[in-house]
C-alpha cells in the first residue's frame, strides 16, 4: 500500500463525515454551510472563519468557477499546512524528545519513531524517561525488544534527568544516530512537572551540545480542538517545535490538523493511524490534502 492509500484509510472517519457534510453542495454558495462542515471536522474557528472568508471574497470577485470549489478548498487548506512547516536541522546524534499529556501515545510513538530510522537504516536510541510509572518502562522495554532497539532505562522513581544523561552518553559511545526520550506524561497546569521537563532539554544540551534537537508534542487527534490549550502551554513552556497527531484512525476530528497549524503555528511532522510500528506517517501537507479532500464533491 502507498503511504497515500494509508493517509486515505487512516482519515477514513474524517473523509466520510466531509463527504456526507459536503455531498448536499450548499456549501458551494453559501460560506456559513461551508463554516458549519469545517467546525465539524475539528478545524477549528479561527480557520474554519478563515477558509470560509477566503472562499466568499473569491467566489464574489468571480474567482472561483462553478466545479472548482473543491480545488481551492484544496489550495487553501495546502498553503495554510505548508506555512507551519519548517525544516529541522539534524543533529549528531538527533536527540528528539517526545512530550504531551497522559495517554496521548507518546511511548507508542517514541517506538515507532525508532522502527523509522530503523527502516532508514538508521541505529535508534530509545530512553524510558517516564520514570514515574514502573509499567511505563517496561511498556518501552517491550517494545524496544520487539524492534530489536536497546532501551537505557533506570529503576522506577529515578530522576529523568539522570536517565537522559547516561543516555546520551551511552548514545556517543554506541553511534547511535537518533535518539527519542519517551517522558512522564503531565499536565501543562502542573507547573513543577513542567519545571522537571526543562531540566531535562537542560541535560540534553549539556550532553549534546544543540540538543534537544525536536520537542515532539504528542496530541490525540480524537481530542479534536479541545488540545489545543495544552498544546499552547507545550510550546511556550515546554519548548515544543513539533506535534505528532495521534489516533487520526479513529477519529473524525482529523480537521484539526489545520487548527494546530494555523492557530498554533507548529509543523504537524507525523500523524498516528494505528497501534502498529509502521501506523506512523511522515507528515507532507500535499499528501495529507489530497488524501482528505480529494474526489469530496
Ligand atoms: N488507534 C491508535 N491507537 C494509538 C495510536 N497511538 C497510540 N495508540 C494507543 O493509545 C494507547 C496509549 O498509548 P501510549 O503510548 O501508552 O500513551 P502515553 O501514555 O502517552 O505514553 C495505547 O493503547 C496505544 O496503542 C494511534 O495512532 N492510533
Ligand atoms: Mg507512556
């Protein structure tokens, strides 16, 4: 299957939901129908007032031809994807830490990101920095052995900072390449939990200078934008620079992925659709528009 054919499986939820919203065409003419299917998607307000905004200016001044409303749909939704999206400097190692809220998939993650670099011939690092729940390690343990990816944990309760230090150090002297540091699940209110996550972006860049490289925020895409307040607080206060969508399988919110672009201006760079090492999908925002919007209307 091509990675289009699994984005298309994946936002299966939310592309039927489009279709039944957008299949009695009024949003062709009228910008509040159109509003009124975003929101259900989960884009959010401020893009769903946008887009619809956008659609009407162009449909007024003549610049949307009947049949082509679908196409600058697609343009829009594009070109506000693409705006988030930023390059990422590689490091050496490339340390990536993976954060979020309770239950959002971050140990999953953490381990399929492992299996990609794996799959790009690359030697994976993964470290259990969610020392704070013993089942958290093991969860990772297992999945480490199941890759064939060495895990470097402590015992439970242990400081993360410390795990993260000899891990870093054990990353160097194995050459590894990338390194992804599974932490503690918190809550953006907590503020001493998200003290203990900038001592370990402090520990990182003592072990490897310019590191951490990416704060990856893990999200429940099935949340929709009821995320987006914590996602705020990662990013001003956890250093996030990046937003993994989870669970998009599930879900017919998948149109939050424009509200985590527009209105939290951080690059989506991957998106979960299943519980499997493979159901990780890098994040291109041509390909995420064609497999959403594509053959709607
Ligand atoms: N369907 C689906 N389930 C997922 C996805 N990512 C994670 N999960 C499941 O979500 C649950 C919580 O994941 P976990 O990684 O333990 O979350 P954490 O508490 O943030 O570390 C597990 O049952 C995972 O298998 C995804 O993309 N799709
Ligand atoms: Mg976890």
């Amino acid at each position: 299957m091509t990675i289009l054919d699994r984005l298309r499986r994946g936002l299966g939820a939310t592309r039927s939901l489009l279709a039944e919203r957008m299949g009695a065409a009024q949003w062709k003419v009228s910008s509040a129908a159109l509003e009124e299917v975003l929101l259900a998607a989960d884009v959010g307000v401020e893009a769903a007032e946008a887009l619809a905004g956008e659609f009407e200016r162009a449909r007024s001044r003549g610049e949307v031809a009947t049949g082509q409303e679908l196409e600058f749909l697609r343009g829009f939704v594009r070109r506000q994807l693409a705006a988030a999206n930023r390059p990422v400097s590689r490091g050496n190692p490339h340390v990536t830490l993976v954060v979020g809220v309770n239950g959002t998939g971050k140990t999953t993650t953490a381990a399929k990101l492992a299996a990609a670099v794996q799959a790009r011939g690359g030697v994976p690092l993964l470290v259990a920095a969610d020392t704070f729940r013993a089942a958290a390690v093991e969860q990772l343990q297992t999945w480490g052995g199941r890759l064939g990816v060495p895990v470097i944990s402590h015992r439970p309760g242990a400081d993360p900072g410390a795990v993260v230090f000899d891990a870093l150090q054990a990353a160097t002297s194995r050459g590894a390449t990338d390194v992804f540091v599974d932490t503690a699940g918190r809550l953006h209110t907590k503020h001493n939990l998200m003290a203990e996550l900038d001592k370990v972006r402090r520990v990182c860049s003592r072990a490897v200078p310019g590191s951490p490289h990416e704060v990856l925020l893990v999200m429940d895409a099935s949340t929709g934008i009821n995320g987006l307040t914590q996602a705020r607080e990662f990013r001003s206060h956890g250093g996030a620079t990046g937003v993994v969508l989870t669970k998009l399988d599930g879900t017919a919110k998948g149109g939050v992925v424009l509200a985590v672009a527009r209105e939290l201006e951080l690059p989506v760079r991957w998106i979960g659709v299943g519980e499997a090492a493979d159901d990780l999908l890098p994040f291109d925002p041509e390909a995420f528009t064609t497999a959403l919007l594509e053959g709607l209307a």
